[in-house]
C-alpha cells in the first residue's frame, strides 16, 4: 500500500458498513501480508491472516520471518483490526514514527524454529521507536508463539517515547511453554534494549496495562 493522505485529510481503508472484509495471505510465507508505505491513512475494522500457515520454518535463530502487517512510513493508525496466523501480527519500527495501534486483538502469530527442538518465535506486536511518538493503546494481544506486545532496541535502533496504555496481555508463549527450548516463550510484555549503555530507552509511558499467566504454567513471566 502506498496510500498517502494528509495530516487535515487521511484516507480511511476500512470493512464496508455491515460486511468484514478479510485480506488472506495463504500459505504465502514469501511476502508481507500487508506492507505500508503510504502516510497518513487509517486501516481499521478488516481481518488479516495466512489461511494455511504452515507453522515450522526451517531456519536456525529467531527473527523476524514475515509480517502480518509491516508499517514502512508514518502517521499511519492500525484501529480496531482482527490480525492472527501470520508470522507476526504487527511489525512497526524506526521507519515508522508517530504510528498508533489502537484497539487491535492480536492472536495464535508465530512460528515454529525447526532446526532448534520446536523453539517458538515471533509476536503479536514488535515496534522500535526514534522520533515522534509510537502510541500502542487498548489492544488485547493472547496466545502468540513468543511475546504479546515487544518494544525491543539493538546497538542501531532506539525505543524512544512509547505511550503503552490500556493494553490486555495474556498467554503469549504458552504454546511452545513446553518444547525442549522454548525460547522467548512465557513473556507476555517485553521491553528490552539489548545494548542498553548504546541508546538508552527514553520517555516511556506505561499504564493501565493488564497482564495474565493462570498459575498452572510454570516459567511464565508477564513482564
């Protein structure tokens, strides 16, 4: 999508009044189901998936593989989407300021490390953030193969000014919780600078989140 409005005029992709529409990749594991290079365009109410997935990957490490939603640009909101059964539901980093993520229910994105005894990879949501404002608010993010919602820098890219708030997060890594080697698996919540002395992470704003693990699963931590 290269669908550029203005701040005063956005363009709205949305569902038809009183029909869901669905954008369904497949099996396709060679391409982003959706990618965003357009500014100042508002996606909400429409489904995103890959009927057909299939799960194990043959690969060694965890990386990003492909995206549900992949946002190159910014000034763009992602409002009240239905995203599951891709690689990784939303992927929004430094190419993509001023981004919001408003009201999405994310689930079952993720894959399967093949070479790795059945690591679980990717999330419901990952972003990075250099300048402007990455506002990630009221989404519910459950049952993705590693983390629900992961703000997660390197040496090279910053997690500068999140506004995180009203989001529920809940049995993200339970899937593979129990493989050899889970993985990143048992994290609900993930804010993470690997290389925290390079860039570290400044304003986060963090509020009125809610995180969930039921007791039977061992090794899980929300946060």
């Amino acid at each position: 999508s290269r669908l550029t409005g203005t701040a005063l005029s956005p363009i709205t992709v949305r569902s038809h009044p009183g029909e869901w529409a669905r954008i369904d990749a497949g099996a396709n594991t060679t391409n982003d189901v959706i990618n965003v290079n357009g500014r100042f365009t508002h996606y909400m109410e429409f489904e995103v998936l890959r009927s057909g997935f299939k799960r194990y990957i043959n690969r060694i490490g965890c990386g990003v593989e492909r995206f549900g939603i992949d946002v190159n640009a910014g000034d763009n909101k992602f409002i009240n989407m239905v995203i599951h059964d891709t690689s990784l539901g939303i992927g929004a980093f430094q190419d993509a300021p001023n981004t919001e993520l408003y009201g999405n229910i994310l689930f079952f994105n993720g894959w399967v490390e093949r070479d790795n005894t059945g690591r679980g990879c990717d999330h419901g949501l990952y972003s990075q953030n250099y300048t402007g404002t990455k506002r990630i608010l009221d989404n519910i993010s459950f049952q993705n193969f590693a983390t629900g919602i992961t703000p997660h820098g390197t040496s090279v890219v910053y997690l500068n000014n999140f506004s995180i708030e009203g989001n529920i997060v809940f049995n993200n890594g339970v899937i593979r919780l129990l493989a050899p080697n889970p993985g990143m698996a048992g994290r609900n919540f993930w804010f993470s600078n690997c290389c925290p002395t390079t860039h570290p992470a400044q304003n986060l704003r963090f509020v009125r989140n809610y995180l969930y693990y039921p007791t039977t699963v061992g090794g899980a931590g929300s946060f």
